[in-house]
C-alpha cells in the first residue's frame, strides 16, 4: 500500500497550557497529510473542486498515545484504509522522530455535489482518481 509521510514542525500556536499539541490539531495535520497523498497521486484539491465537487469528513476517529510537544519535529502518515468507489477511508499515524507513534486515526469522505451535497460515484465521475486509488492500495511502499 502507498503510504505517504508529511513532514510537520510544531508551532507554539498548535500547543495548550500543558505545552502538548491541542488535540484538534491533529485533524488539521490529518488534513495536511490527506492532501499531500492526494497530490501524490497527481491530483489538486483545488482542481477537483472546480468541478463543481468538495469531499466532506463523515467520520472521524483518533487515538492519542503519545504526546507531541512545542519545538518537536513529527511527520505525518497517510495511506487509503479503505476504498469502495464511493466512499474513501484515509489512516493515519502521527509519528515522533524516534518513530514512536503519537496519535492514530481515520476519517472517511465522500465526494458530493458542492451546490446539493448530494454523493459522486468517484468510480463513474472520476475513473482516473478511481484507479489511482485501487493503485494505491494495491502498492507495496
């Protein structure tokens, strides 16, 4: 499978009184990672959306088992969890520099009609992203 690493340097700003990473922020760097593999994959969100599509987190899911601190450099994981010509599922993982695993996670997307919301087959609107997807999976990085 294709995995994709992200490089992240965190900022002051990402950080709670504690002096950790607040814990929204990793759905931001989720993000970041999920547009990265993306563009991996040869496609831009910002192209996709000019179709007239946005792509929508259904679900979400994280675990912390490790904080990430002020001034530390981490990276990002990203690779497709699962994929059924609709709906996709990216994972995640939040590693240190020592590769000790900070946080882990899932989100799941569909692409929708940006003036409806209404679902797109990727399979039948987007057979290019389609197969770079299979692809994806498929591939032993």
């Amino acid at each position: 499978m294709k995995v994709v690493e992200t490089p992240i340097q965190v900022r002051y700003q990402e950080t709670d009184m504690m002096g950790v990473v607040y814990h929204a922020n990793y759905l931001v760097w989720f993000e970041i990672g999920r547009t990265a593999f993306i563009e991996s994959l040869g496609f831009k969100y910002a192209e996709i959306e000019k179709q007239g599509v946005v792509s929508p987190v259904i679900d979400a899911q994280i675990s912390f088992k490790n904080p990430v601190r002020y001034g530390e450099e981490t990276k990002v994981k990203t690779w497709v969890e699962h994929y059924d010509g609709l709906r996709v599922t990216y994972g995640y993982e939040v590693v240190h520099e020592n590769s000790e695993t900070a946080v882990s996670g899932e989100t799941k997307h569909v692409i929708v009609k940006k003036d409806n919301f209404r679902p797109v087959s990727i399979r039948r609107s987007f057979p290019d992203w389609h197969e770079a997807y299979l692809n994806a999976m498929e591939r032993k990085e």
